[in-house]
C-alpha cells in the first residue's frame, strides 16, 4: 500500500507589510495616532457589517462582535450589555 504525499505547506507570507505601514502613515501625514484612529474606524465599521450580514439563526447566536470600548460604552448607555457577545 502506497502513501499518498501530502501537498506542500505554503510558507506564511507577512499579511502586513512595511510598505503597507509606511503607505497608512503617509495617508494620515506621518501622524501616527491618526493613523491607528482611522484604522479603529474602519475595523469597527467592518465588524458591524459583519454582524449585519452574518444570519444569527444559522449560527445559533454564537457569533463573537468585536466591540471597541468606546462602543461598549455606547451600548451600554442605550441600555445594552456591551459585553461584546
């Protein structure tokens, strides 16, 4: 009986590179804290289009929300748990 060869594992290639950092702090002037407000934003208008687009039936509700704190804290003010499940 022969043993099929398993097919080679691809080496990891960085998802982020130097050249996307540098492009990222030059789109906001060198001003690094900007940079990470603005990345912040979109990261949290990603995860609410996630959650907007992800039926909660077929996962059963079993779907972790990435919350920022800030957002928590708004949750929690209109009354919700803001505990990001």
């Amino acid at each position: 009986m022969s043993r099929v060869a398993s097919p080679p594992v691809p080496t990891a290639v960085p998802a982020v590179t130097e050249e996307d950092v540098d492009a990222v702090l030059a789109e906001f002037g060198g001003d690094a804290r900007a940079a990470v407000r603005g990345l912040l934003n979109d990261l949290d208008t990603l995860a609410r289009d996630h959650a907007a687009s992800v039926s909660h039936g077929f996962v059963r509700g079993d779907l972790p929300r990435l919350l920022l704190p800030s957002r928590r804290a708004q949750i929690a003010e209109a009354g919700g748990t803001g505990s990001g499940r």
